[in-house]
C-alpha cells in the first residue's frame, strides 16, 4: 500500500479521535457549540476540500472532507444542544466567510 494512502488513512483516524472529546463534552451538557461558527467551519472546509478534489487531491484530501464531515456534525447537533443566538459579528464574519470564497473562486 502507498504511504499516502496510509497517511490518509491515518489522518482521518486522528481527525475523528480528536472530535471525541468535544462531542462527549456536547452531549454531558459542558460545552455549547454556537451554531452559526460551526456552520461557517463546515462551509469553508467544505469548499476547501472540493477545491482540492477539483485539482486531482486524493488521500492528502481526506482529512479536509473529515474535517468538514464534523464540522457539519457539530453544527447540526448544535442545533438542539448549542447556542443559536447570532450576533451582529457573526453576520459579519459569515460574510466575510463567503466574500473569501468569491475572492478565492475567482483568482
């Protein structure tokens, strides 16, 4: 097997281990994810992670489609266990967000 691969593979393992601890702390009730920064997160390594698909990525790709993979999970279990109150920094930063990925897209 290519050392990529199990590099990949590994990578995604760690990804997933170091979640652990943050989605436990979720469930026992000690952390509240805010959900708009979560949804933010999953956006941007999302699109971070299809640009490099686009570009012939693979294994090296993985652990940024992990990453997003659980982001998304944080924000939709935030959405019953976390906070959900948006401020006007959050709108700010969400649109910054995606002018970053506009900007990105085209140059």
């Amino acid at each position: 097997m290519d050392y990529k691969i199990i590099l990949g593979i590994v990578a995604v393992v760690v990804g997933f281990i170091s979640y652990a601890p943050y989605f436990k702390d979720i469930f026992y009730g000690k952390t509240r994810p805010h959900s708009f920064s979560w949804f933010i997160w999953a956006l941007l390594e999302g699109t971070a992670f299809f640009a490099q698909l686009s570009k012939g990525g693979s294994s090296g790709a993985w652990v940024t489609g992990t990453t997003a993979l659980l982001c998304l999970s944080v924000f939709i279990v935030s959405l019953s266990r976390g906070e959900k109150k948006f401020t006007n920094i959050d709108k700010i930063s969400f649109a910054g967000g995606l002018l970053g990925i506009v900007v990105w897209f085209f140059f």
